[in-house]
C-alpha cells in the first residue's frame, strides 16, 4: 500500500490524519515518524513530499522522500517567510546564477527535465514568480542569457558556491532596492490614511450642517426670554399698593 504525505522536513508529528491509515494495519506509527523524520532531517523548515510504502502482511515499510517543491528550497535558502504577492513589483531578495545552480543540483534527480540547463531555467522561471531577482536581474531576461550561453561555465561545471565579494556585491545592490521599495511603501501608507481621514470627515459633515439650525433656534430662545425682574421692585410695588388704600 502507497502513502503519500506532505510533512514538514525533520519534524513529523503523530496526528489523527497518519493515526487513522496507519492504525488499522497494525503498523508502528512511532517507527514509520522516526524514519520520516531521519530521512528528511536535510530539510527542516521545509515542506518535503514523502512516500510510504507498506507491506500489509508483514508491516514492514520503506520511505521515500522527495525534493521539497523549488519555492520551498528557494524560501529556505533565503531565509524568507513567503512569496510576493506582487512579484512584478515587489522583490523578495537577490540570488546569484551559482544559488540557482545549487537548488537545480537539490531539484534535479525529480525534475522532467531532461538536461541540466533546461532545469536550471525551471529554477530561473520559480525565482521570476516568487519575487526574487538572480544576478541583479528579473530572472525571466537571465533566462535568455542562460539560452545564450553566458552562465554555460557555472552550469557546466555546477558550480554553487558564491564568492563572498559577490555576495556582498549581491546583498549591497538588493539592500537598495528595498530602501526605494519601503520608502514607496510608507508614501502610499501615508496617502491612504489621508484619503481615509478625508473619507471620515466628508462622512461627519451632515451631521454637523443638521445640527446648526438646532443651536440657532436655542440662542434666539434664549436671546426672547422674559426679563429678569430688578431687585427691590417687589418691595415697591407693595408700598404703592398701600398708598393708594389709605387715600380711599
């Protein structure tokens, strides 16, 4: 019986999902995990394909892993999160030809491709749609240069290792591109909180002109009310009353 799984590389855990098709067949879930996680122990931090294969009648099992998808490795070897989602115009990081060649040389025995710089382009094509720039360059045009014949000496020899002045060279260049794309980035920040501000005080408007005939009405009320009786006028309205009694 074929098992296939997609686990994270080194670390497998058991779960009801392996529980459920391995349990019933009396197979060892603590040994088919510990052997997972031995033959992909390479890949921690990555998602890697594995297959199972188990013998029903004997319980024996053998596992065989797969190269985790190119995204994947790519991801790892950078050290980032996740993909662009804007890759046409936000770039993630900056590789070289010899990064390209090293993840091809991971990739490769599981790949279509029949020669190694077909592959190398598929790499290329990956790069391209994650947001990673190769060579200071979309990888898209580098695939034609690839074509062309200009990386033929790092491809034929395979060479993936990358110089430490090229790297610096690599990262100064990438480093100048994120400074211009955070910066455009805090500026549509900025214009969006503006056009949100205006939104909210375009919003608060008519309530505030609904308002204005109310407090004009009170201020006119209060402006017609009667006036406040003088101090003593009580007193002297009461004297003239008695005048006038006595006189009669």
């Amino acid at each position: 019986m074929i098992i296939k799984l997609l686990i994270d590389g080194g670390d497998m855990k058991p779960g009801p999902a392996i529980a459920q098709q391995l349990g019933p067949m009396g197979v060892n879930i603590g040994k088919v995990i510990s052997s997972i996680n031995s033959a992909t122990k390479d890949f921690k931090g990555v998602k890697v394909p594995v297959e199972l294969d188990i013998n029903e009648k004997t319980k024996d099992f053998t596992v065989k892993t797969f190269s985790p998808p190119t995204s994947e490795l790519l991801k790892k070897e950078f050290n980032i999160e996740k993909g662009s989602n804007d890759h046409k115009n936000l770039k993630i990081g900056n590789a070289s030809i010899e990064d390209v060649i090293k993840i091809t040389k991971i990739k490769y025995p599981n790949m279509l491709e029949k020669n190694f710089k077909n592959a190398v382009k598929s790499v290329l094509g990956t790069c391209a749609s994650i947001g990673i720039l190769v060579e200071n360059e979309n990888p898209n045009e580098l695939i034609k240069e690839v074509v062309a014949g200009k990386f033929d000496n790092e491809i034929n020899k395979q060479i993936s290792e990358t110089s430490p002045e090229k790297r610096n060279k690599i990262n100064d260049y990438f480093n100048q591109i994120k400074s211009v794309q955070d910066a455009k980035a805090e500026t549509a920040k900025k214009v969006a909180e503006a056009a949100e501000a205006a939104k909210a005080a375009e919003a608060a408007a008519p309530a505030a002109e609904a308002g204005t005939p109310a407090a004009a009405g009170k201020t006119a009320a209060t402006t017609t009310a009667a006036p406040a009786v003088k101090p003593g006028a009580k007193k002297e309205a009461k004297k003239e009353a008695k005048k006038k009694t006595k006189k009669k």
